[in-house]
C-alpha cells in the first residue's frame, strides 16, 4: 500500500503583492494572487496554445483557429516578430499574413483570448531570433536599456500598439497578457523599461509575463514569471541519448525551472537553483513542448505519449496556467532579404529548415491533426469543469518520492488537494526509457479525517501509463470518494453527466460516500424494483445489501461497505451510465467511456444543448454547427437528439455523408535526375555542431518531378478563402534534407527524421494549376553524418556508405462534412 496524508489546511495565498490584473472594480476583472489566476471572482485555470499567425496563410486562420479551440485551448499566444514586420527600417509591413489586427480580432470573434509576445527579441527559431539584420548592424546594445536601442524599438512598440488599438481589455478585446522579451536572464532593470515603453505605446493588459527559465531574475511583482518543459531538446549536441534535462519532466515535485531552455545561446550561468522567490507567483507555464523541432544536428521523434504525460506531470506539479508552444505548426516565411530561420550563418548554435516549422506539434504545419491533440484534449476537457478547483489546490507529495532522475523503479504519483477533495495523479511514462510496470499497488490517502483507499483490490499499473484520479469529489451532490478512473467533463444537463474515461486497462471502481447517496441505477435495460442495482443502492441508504445486475454492458455489482457504496463491474463505453440520487432528492449521473472512445470526444453546444460528440474523424464545433474531418461516416452524440436515426447505448447515431465517389487522382512520379556523390559532412566551428547543406549542395540531388492532376482542385471555390478541401502530398523517403519547389519557387523543406514527411496543397493550388506539379530534391544522408535520428527511425543499412529512397508517393484529401444548426433527418451535407 503506497500511503500519503495530505495536510488539512492549505494556508491562504499572498494577496495584493503583484502589480497585476485588472481594476478589482471590473464585473469580469482578472486578479492573480500568488498561487492562480481569478476571472470574475472565480478562479481561472487557462489553457494556452502557441499558434504564429505571421508563419500561417491568412486565408485558413479562422479554420485553424476553430480546431484550436476544439482542442479545448482557450488562449492563444503569438511571437510579433520585429523581421516579420520591418525587415526594411522604416518600412513597415502588417498586410496578408502579417496583420496581426486581423489575427487578434478574429480570436476575439471565436471567444478566444490572446497573449501577445511583443519582444523585441523573440527567439522562436527566428533569425537573429527575430531582430531584422539592421538591428544588429546599428551602433547599440541591443536587449539593454542602451538610448540607441530603445530608439529603435519605440517606433516598433508603437506599430504593435496601433495595430492593437481597442483590442485591449479596457477596451473590451481579447488582449489578456502581454510578453515581455524571452529569454533574457539577468536584466531585471531593462525588463522594466520595456514594459514603460509598451504602456506608453498603447499596448497594455492585466496580465504581463516573461519567461522565467534559467533562474532569470525578473523585476520583482511586475512580471509574472512563466516557465516550460520539453520531452526532448533539439539545441542539445548529437549525443546519442536522450537529454538529461527532459527526464526532470517526468516526475512530479515542485520545481519549476528548466535551466536548458535557451542554455545553447546564454551568455552567463545559470544563477543558482534557489527557487523560493517563485512562491509569489503562480506557477504558470508558456512553453510545454507540444512537439520538437528538428534542428540539422538533432532529429528527435516526439509521440503523443511524450506530450501528454509531460503535461499531466505539470498539471500534478501544481501548474495553474498551461501554455504549449508550439500547439499549431507553421511554416518559415521567406523574406525579401534573406530566409528568416535560426542558422549557423547568422551565428546561432543550430541550423534549422529554411522553411518547415512543423514542430511534430497537436496541429500540423498544415493543420493536421496529430495523436497529441486527442491526448491533449482530453485533459483540456477535463481542466473546463474541474481546472477553477485544481487551481486552488496545492501539491502533496508522498514518502519515498524518486530522489533524483535516474530513478526508473519507484512508480510516480503524487495529490493535489485544497485539504477536502483532490486529485491522485500517476505518471508512468517517460520517452527512450521504458519504465516498468507495476503490480499490486494501491493508495491510501488520508484527506480531511478520513483514509481512501483507491482501489479496493490491488491492480497493475502498466508500463507507459499516466493518469488522475478524482478524491473526494461531488457527483451532483453525492460525494464520490474515489474512481479508477479519469474526469473528463461534466454535460451540463437537467441531471449533470459526469463523464470519466477508463485509464490503462484497469477496471473501474466507483466509491460513494453512502451518507450522500439513496440510489444507483446501473448501466443495463432493467427498470424499477426488476433492476437490483437500483435496489441494491436504495437498500444501501438503510445499511444492507448486495446485488448484480446484467446487460450489454457487462455485470455491475453495487455494495454496501461501511460508510461506502462501491460499484464495480461496469464496462466503460457508450452506454456505461450509472444515475446517482442523492439525499436531497437531486439527481446526476456518470458516464464511464473506454479510453479508444473517450479520445474521439468533442464537446460544445448543438441543437440547442451541451453535447458530447464521438467522431472518429476530429470534430470542430462552430456557432451550433458540426464539423467532422476525415472521412468519418458516422458520428455518435450524448445527449442523443431527437432525430438521432439509431442508438448505441446512451449515444445518438447520426451519419454523415459519404466522400466524393471514386479514388482520389495518383500524383505523377518521375525521376529526372539521380543523385551525385554524397555531401561530406560539415561542423560548424564555432558551434562544433554539423551544418545543413547549401543551395549549392542541391545541385547534387536526386531530383523528382510531381505532376499533380489538375481535377484534384476542380472545385470552384477561391484559392484564398480557405473553404477548400486541404489535400496532403505524402512521402515516404529516407534520406538527409529534401526541398520542394514549384515553378523555381521553394515551398517546403525537410530534415528527414522518420515519419513520412507531408505538404499541404491547398495553399499552393494557383501555383500548381499554373506549373503542373512540383519539383522534389532529395539528399543522400552519409553513415558517418553527425546528427541525431531517433533510434527507431534510423536506417538499417546504408548502401556505399549512404541512403536515399523514396519509397511511395501518395495523395490524401483532408475531407469534411458539416451538420448544420437544428438539422433534421436528411439535412446532412457535405463539404
């Protein structure tokens, strides 16, 4: 039995302290105390995604957008990079994909808040991380308060304010926290200064960040301090391993600081590991690795699990505000100037894409959607109804927690808990390593005078599982003392839905506290005194009793022990309902999804109530109307409207309608050129790092050319108004560096890292109508070549010394199908 006791007081956060927030006199005002954010006198648990809107088509923002918010992020942060705007001194550009007003007001249209990281320096892989070259050429200090420098960024400043003019909070936008530089450590002072000149500006919020990472001393209560965390590290050398300072985001504890964020481009160490200042801030985050980039020197490969469980281990952490970057890939755009990538030319430790910003992240560089944004969107889900309550409480950890990071034995967990209710987290994932799976363990939690003991018989918690647990939580009004399984959501209906999803394969147990419960009716078809869980629950209120009942979903048996109800022997899926009456006559109920299940759920209002939709294609819910991607023909919706056409337990069916007939056109393959000898390998001196090749390197590449067949856009719909189908190109190749070009123009590029690298047509589509197709150049990747490819996607063989193959070719269209608001039965269309 693996035992903690969780203090039954939580001392009250400092309040006052932070010269943040809004006027305490605003109805809707943002406060932040020392341990969370409010929103309109409650507590606010934002969840915040990384979207760079200067990197992304503006045609398909909107679209993006929705899936973001689908994804269950509800605020939405973007890098303003000063190259982006005015590469040119004096020369401003906020047109086409650069106008940031559009940006802001079209997150605000969809009831999404925004961060702004106005900088001047941004990083973000940007070139001279983000300063246009003159920056850098003018005779100042740049990122100090040099008079020089801040004449420079003053009219920079001023831009951002004007094309921020009545989209701040006083003014009603969605404007919630502004950035204030990145990265910058040890210039308290010039922080401070910055924040003066965006107030006078016009750029203002109740909230004002900067990233905290690398012990940065920051003005004290001026800034909150924000922090990240990362499965892997990109900027870390080639070594063949994982890198060491991603392992400390695998277990649970109270540290914040990640001193290897940045650590390639620091100037100055780290200063100490004191972190007893942060207990005035809350600990907010900006920067979970949604993903990983791929520098030229290091290729990792990121899965799902990788980000999702880094994530729950913050959440158990104590994490009050969690901030992804990147949560929607993008693209590098290409100046009139030069590329605006980091790279070893512009004297940067790593060299990255010209182009591909992809970061492996829950959106792709094209809007796919990735394993990780279902993961992902389970927790958001969840964090909608219970994150103002986590926000509240504080991190207990137990006895024999693992002392430092090689531990791979000692299974991880830990509680959250305000001293009344909490939430038992487990961690049992880390990328590279395995960890081992875990027989017989149980929990037992002191919490508020009573012991919960979570589940009543031991259980295997399996390698690579990561999950929470509720502790003493209302259900209605009835108390559920404990569940082997996971919230989700609650559907705010006549009874409330609580909805749970099943964790790692273990069976599912719900505990009541009996005083608070007078009946259980179990998930199967009987009704009435024929049903025994209903007796069994209602015999339970006067202390006897045990019975079972059967059905399609299994045999649940409902107990009395004590002062407990226990109900076991449920089979989660769509028709796992258990309805809970409580001593006061209300009524809620619980609704325990398998776990394949609960990754296909969306939730959002339609036809007039709060639903809960299964789709195995992701589902975009928009102003009552649904949309579903990929060719998914059925979709199931809780609760079941009324012209639902069937039903799967407690799920309405609805279908949706079939793709356009026939197969989708084959692209054209010819191979027009083999490649030369391959490149040597190149080490840059000052990074020691090996270097990507040059354009003239690509005169040695194996060239393909790529017809693609005109009908795959015969739709007449405008090529930039982002109501077309997205269509993939899809490669499967092994090699070093690929770049695609159509008509001379380079469009996208890769470092080969594993997976089959992906182009989005649909915004290229006048460009391929015009010039039939593309041109692909590949590059044999040399045996001895000094970078870092994840061992399972490494090549097996390397024939004279190298590899290059391009295994298939393929065409994917990205369909949709779209519900309409207060459909009924044959209304269904598609797009």
């Amino acid at each position: 039995m693996r035992r903690l006791s969780v203090p039954g007081h939580v001392p009250p956060p400092l309040e006052g302290r932070l010269r943040l927030g809004d006027p305490p006199d605003r109805p809707d005002a943002i406060t932040v105390n020392s341990r969370h954010l409010s929103r309109a006198g409650r507590p606010w648990f934002p969840v915040m995604g990384e979207f760079h809107y200067g990197r992304y088509p503006a045609a398909e923002w909107r679209e993006e957008l929705l899936k973001v918010r689908a994804g269950g992020v509800g605020v939405v942060a973007a890098y303003v990079f000063w190259n982006l705007h005015e590469e040119r001194r004096g020369v401003f550009d906020w047109s086409g994909d650069r106008h940031l007003r559009r940006f802001v007001t079209t997150c605000a249209e969809l009831g999404l808040d925004m961060v702004v990281r106005i900088g001047p320096w941004g990083h973000g892989e940007s070139r001279n991380g983000g300063f246009p070259d003159w920056v850098l050429a003018a005779d100042c200090v740049p990122r100090t308060d040099d008079p020089r420098y801040l004449a420079l960024v003053r009219p920079l400043f001023e831009q951002i304010g004007a094309q921020l003019s009545g989209l701040t909070r006083a003014d009603g936008g969605p404007v919630v926290a502004v950035q204030i530089e990145n990265e910058l450590h040890d210039q308290p002072g010039h922080l401070l200064t910055l924040k003066r000149l965006a107030r006078a500006a016009g750029i203002d919020a109740p909230l004002w960040t900067a990233t905290g990472w690398g012990h940065a001393r920051l003005p004290a209560d001026e800034l909150i301090p924000l922090f990240g965390g990362y499965p892997e590290a990109a900027w870390d050398t080639a070594h063949d391993g994982w890198p060491r300072q991603s392992r400390a985001h695998y277990f649970f504890g109270p540290g914040r600081d990640d001193d290897s964020i940045g650590a390639d481009l620091r100037t100055t160490e780290a200063a100490g590991s004191d972190e007893s200042h942060l207990a005035r801030y809350p600990f907010a985050t900006c920067e979970l690795g949604g993903g990983m980039y791929t520098s030229y020197h290091r290729r990792p490969v990121v899965t799902a699990a990788d980000i999702a469980a880094l994530a729950l281990v913050k959440l158990g952490s104590g994490s009050v505000w969690q901030g992804y970057y990147m949560y929607h890939g993008a693209s590098q755009q290409i100046g009139e100037l030069s590329t605006l990538q980091e790279s070893h030319a512009t004297g940067y430790p790593n060299d990255c894409p010209v182009i591909n910003y992809d970061f492996q992240a829950p959106l792709g560089e094209y809007g796919q959607f990735r394993e990780s944004y279902r993961h992902l969107r389970l927790q958001h889900l969840w964090l909608a109804a219970d994150g103002p309550d986590l926000a509240m409480m504080t991190l207990t950890m137990p006895p024999g927690a693992p002392a430092d990071t090689a531990d791979r034995e000692t299974l991880r967990w830990c509680v959250r808990s305000d001293g009344r209710s909490g939430f038992l987290f487990v961690n049992n994932h880390q990328p590279v390593e395995t960890l081992p799976a875990h027989d017989g363990v149980r929990f037992a939690v002191e919490l508020d005078g009573r012991e919960l003991v979570v589940p009543s018989e031991p259980v295997t918690v399996p390698s690579g599982a990561y999950f929470a647990w509720p502790l003493a939580r209302p259900v209605g009004r009835s108390l559920l003392l404990t569940a082997t399984a996971q919230p989700m959501c609650v559907i705010d209906a006549e009874d409330p839905v609580h909805v749970f999803t099943q964790t790692a394969g273990i069976p599912v147990e719900l505990v009541f506290d009996a005083t608070t419960v007078t009946a259980i009716e179990g998930p199967t078809a009987m009704t009435g005194d024929e049903n025994p869980a209903t007796a069994t629950a209602t015999r339970t209120g006067s202390g006897s009793g045990t019975g079972t009942g059967t059905g399609d979903e299994g045999s649940v048996t409902v107990r009395r022990e004590g002062d407990r109800v226990v109900v076991t022997g449920l089979r989660p899926g769509p028709g796992c309902l258990v309805r809970v009456s409580d001593a006061s006559g209300g009524r809620a109920a619980v609704l325990v999804l398998d776990a394949a299940s609960a990754l296909t759920a969306t939730r959002g209002r339609l036809w007039d109530a709060d639903r809960l939709v299964l789709s195995d294609g992701p589902a975009v819910i928009d102003d009552g109307r649904l949309t579903c991607y990929g060719g998914t023909d059925l979709i199931r919706i809780f609760p079941a409207p009324e012209f639902a056409t069937s039903t799967d337990g407690v799920f309405g069916l609805l279908p949706l309608p079939a793709p356009p007939p026939g197969p989708t056109p084959q692209a054209g393959v010819e191979l027009v050129a083999p490649a030369g000898p391959a490149r040597r390998p190149v080490v840059d001196a000052a990074s020691g790092r090996a270097s990507a090749p040059t354009d003239a390197d690509f005169d040695q590449a194996a060239v393909y050319r790529i017809t693609i067949p005109e009908e795959l856009f015969a739709r007449n719909v405008p090529a930039d108004s982002g109501d077309a189908d997205e269509v993939l190109l899809r490669l499967d190749w092994v090699g070093d560096v690929g770049r695609a070009y159509i008509g001379g123009r380079l469009v996208a590029d890769q470092f080969w890292y594993g997976p089959v690298w992906e182009i989005g047509l649909r915004r290229f589509r006048d460009l391929l109508r015009k010039h039939g197709g593309l041109e692909l150049r590949l590059l044999p990747l040399r045996a001895d070549a000094p970078v870092y490819v994840s061992p399972q996607a490494r090549p097996t063989s390397y024939p004279g010394g190298s590899v290059l193959d391009l295994r298939s070719v393929t065409l994917v269209r990205l369909s949709r199908a779209l519900l309409p608001p207060m459909s009924p039965p044959g209304q269904v269309r598609g797009w």
